[in-house]
C-alpha cells in the first residue's frame, strides 16, 4: 500500500515498497507561481536525503528540490520538461522522479502534520 508524505521544504514522496515518486507541492507551486523549466536529474544518479537534487524554475525564482529519501533515480517524467506547468496543473498527479531507496528522510511528516506546517 503506497504511503504519501511530505518534507518541511515542500516536496512529497509517495512510497510504494522501496521505490517512491518524488514531487512538488501544491503550497510550493503555489508559492513559486507558473513554472518555466524543471531540470531532471539523470537516470541512475545517487540522490541523498535532506540534500538537493535538481532545480525547478518559476517566473519568480529558481529553486532547488531536496530529495526526501537516499537512493538511485529509476524514471523521470519526461513529459515535464516539454510541460512544466504540468506541475501547476496537477501538483500531486504530475510526480518528477521516481527513486529507488534506500533509506528515507527521517524529516518527513504525515499530510496531516504537513497541512498543519503550511496552516
């Protein structure tokens, strides 16, 4: 059964097993206004958690992601770079990465306690 949650920095992770989907959330699109690139780690690359993995790039700044978990990047979602707003579109259905992992990120929080943090 997948489990959501989410980082302080606004980033949710849904994990599945040990493979999580990685993406931004509404309160961070929100917040960064009409995205304008995304750039995608590369297939393969060790990520560690609490650390930055790659940028996002919005009208208003560009701003790093942080990774919720330690692992190897399995998939990225393509389709973003051509359509970043995708995110903005569906910030919850429109994931970034996808990760094998090793070990998570002992900052991550529930959606309840995350609702909480954002008020």
């Amino acid at each position: 059964m997948a489990k959501l949650m989410f980082t302080k920095t606004h980033e949710w992770i849904l994990v599945d097993g040990q493979k999580g989907k990685i993406g931004l959330s509404d309160y961070a699109q929100k917040q960064l206004g009409d995205l304008v690139f995304i750039e995608l780690p590369a297939l393969g690359a060790k990520v560690a958690a609490g650390r930055a993995f790659m940028n996002v790039e919005s009208v208003k700044a560009v701003s790093e992601l942080n990774c919720p978990a330690t692992g190897f990047v399995l998939a990225v979602n393509n389709d973003l770079e051509a359509a970043p707003e995708k995110v903005n579109q569906d910030p919850m259905g429109a994931w970034i990465v996808e990760i094998e992992f090793e070990s998570l990120c002992d900052c991550l929080m529930s959606e309840d306690d995350y609702k909480k943090l954002i008020g």
